[in-house]
C-alpha cells in the first residue's frame, strides 16, 4: 500500500500579518487569500524493516534512523520530524510506526506562497489517510499550527494552515484564544476568470526567511511601536475591502487597495522590501501593471501583479527582464486531499 497526498499552496490577496501574534491575540486578524494550483506532496510507504526514513530530494534532504528510536526536532527535515512525533505520540499511542516519507514541492522554501506551512498539512492529511484518523478541516489546520509553530517553534502566523487545508478563496478571522473562522466565498465564475487573466506573478528567485522578517514584526509591536501597529490596522481593514471589492467584480477599487496595502505592509519592517524588490515593481508597474505586492512576509520570494489583460503582454515582456521568472497560476477549488493506492 501508498498513501499518497498534496496540499495548495495559496496567494496572500490582503491582510497577511494580522494573522500573527501578538497582534491578533489583541486585536483580532482578518485574511483573504486564495489557493493556487501549485501543491506540496507527500507520499507514505509503509514498511517492515522497523526504520523510518523521510526524502525530501526537491531541498536535498534526507534523514534515517530505527523506528523505536528517540527522535529529536531537529534539522535535517525538522517538519518531516515534528509530524511524526505528533502523530506517533498523539494518535498511536507512542507506538512507531515503520515507514518511508518522500514529499516534494512545486515552490521552493521561501516563495512566499506558504510551503512549510503546506507541507505540514500535506504530511499530516497523509497520515489521516493512513491511519484512517478523525479529523476535519479545523482539526487538521488547527493541528499543523502547533506542530509547526509550538512543537517545532517555528515563527509565523496561521492562514496559511488553513488555506491549504480548506482550499479555494476564503476570508480568514483570527480571534483571541485561537479561535477561527473560515467563510468560502462564492465568487462568481467571471470574477474568477477575470482575475486569473488579470493576475502576474514573478517568482523574484530570492529565498528569504519569513519567521527573521515575521520576527523584526513581533519585536516592533512589543516594543509598541506606532507605526507597525497602524500598518496592520490598514492591513486589516484593506482585508474587508479587499473581499467586498472582489466579491463585486469591481477591479479598479481592488487594485488601488492592493496598492494601499503594499504601502502598509512595507511599515511592518525594514526587511519586508529592497530596492531589488523596489525596482522590479515599479518597472512592472511602469509596463503597465495596475498593482503589486510581495506574497508572503517579504524579503523575496514570490510578487503578485494585478494588471489590465490588456497590458499582461507587455508586463511580462517588462518583468522578463529581470532575474527571475514570470509565471501565471489559476485557482483550485479544494483543499488537501489523500488517496491510497493498494
């Protein structure tokens, strides 16, 4: 038998930040994103020689150790081994469980586009295939958030556990106490199309460490400065208009917000940009992109453009210029899924 899963990696459409504490925890955190059809893998091979061996040959990664060993979180593949330690300690009872993990991903870490968060809801839904195991969305995205932020103490916020598992266009509230709430939106099929026709991404090729610029974030709200916590106030509130704007259609309002919120989140901290980031959005923007934005914490990664369809030609004949690769993405209407093959 394999078990065999992926989950979507998403594009941050507005309010990504607010999702992080502390500022949640006080203030509440409100998100619209939007799975793409880029995914994380993973593939499960049982085995009965009393070894658990993770793969990741996308990263050059790779770890091997008996089953019935200790095994500390750690690098090589820290993720690969937090997973298994929850899982073994929470759903088997502290039993081993023999086995082979490969999994692979259609981004590189640091994109922006939320991997290690993705990867960890793809390792965990294969598990629930394996072991045929209860949980349902808010289980599993509320269980990859504590193993990856409290088990493997990674910083960074929750949307992107949720976006991979749930999938499609959602907007995300995060309250105190870790309470969530994920409302789908029913986007009209033309708005879908009109935005995918619309959309520009390019991938900058800079891996960047999202918990080092997420961190700077943290320190500047505990050191209460004025100017972070205004930024994600902004944030925020782009995040409800961003999501009435697009439930319209009305797309010259949602890019003058995605500019608004660009401007915002380059406050949170001084890594967030560069003048290499700097200059590849205003030539875009030059081309005639209507807005841009950096998916995810900043620093590198992946940059998101709204564009007028009319304009996307000379946009990306702009952007190929630069170092780096132009890519288009369409939307995916389901979250993680898992399969056996017998």
């Amino acid at each position: 038998m394999i078990i065999r899963s992926r989950a979507p990696l998403r594009l941050g459409l507005a309010g990504g930040g607010t999702d992080v504490s502390p500022y949640c925890d006080e203030h509440g955190g409100a998100v619209l994103n939007a799975t793409i059809d880029l995914y994380a893998y993973t593939i499960i091979e049982p085995a009965e020689d009393g070894r658990v061996c993770f793969a990741a040959p996308d990263i050059g990664g790779s770890f091997e150790a008996p089953a019935d060993a200790p095994m500390p979180i750690g690098d090589p593949l820290i993720l690969h081994r937090a997973v298994y330690r929850r899982i073994v300690r929470q759903f088997n009872g502290g039993r081993p469980l023999p086995c082979r993990i490969t999994t692979f991903c259609d981004a590189p870490p640091g994109s922006g586009l939320g991997t290690s968060s993705t990867m960890v809801v793809s390792l965990l839904k294969a598990f629930v295939e394996w072991l045929n195991l209860p949980l349902g969305e808010y289980e599993i995205a509320s269980l990859a958030f504590e193993i990856e932020r409290i088990d493997a103490a990674l910083g960074g916020g929750r949307q992107d556990q949720y976006a991979a598992t749930f999938g499609g266009v959602n907007f995300m509230e995060f309250h105190p106490n870790e309470r969530v709430i994920v409302n789908p939106l029913r986007i009209k099929n033309w708005i879908i199309s009109e935005l995918e026709t619309s959309l520009v991404l390019f991938d900058s090729g800079v891996s960047r460490s999202s918990a080092r610029i997420i961190k700077q974030q943290t320190d500047n709200l505990t050191h209460h400065s004025g100017t972070t916590m205004e930024a994600l106030h902004a944030m925020k509130e782009d995040a409800f208009s961003m999501k009435e704007f697009l439930l319209k259609g009305d797309f010259d309002s949602l890019a003058g917000c995605m500019r608004r919120s660009w401007n915002a989140k380059k406050r949170l901290a001084d890594s967030v940009s560069n003048s290499s980031i700097d200059h590849v959005v205003e030539s875009a923007l030059d081309a005639g992109a209507r807005a841009g934005k950096i998916s995810g914490a900043g620093g590198g990664g992946f940059i998101t453009f709204l564009v007028d369809p009319k304009r996307r030609v000379d946009v990306i004949r702009a952007l190929s210029r630069h170092e780096g690769r132009v890519m288009t993405c369409h939307f995916t209407r389901h979250g993680t899924e898992g399969w056996k093959i017998l």
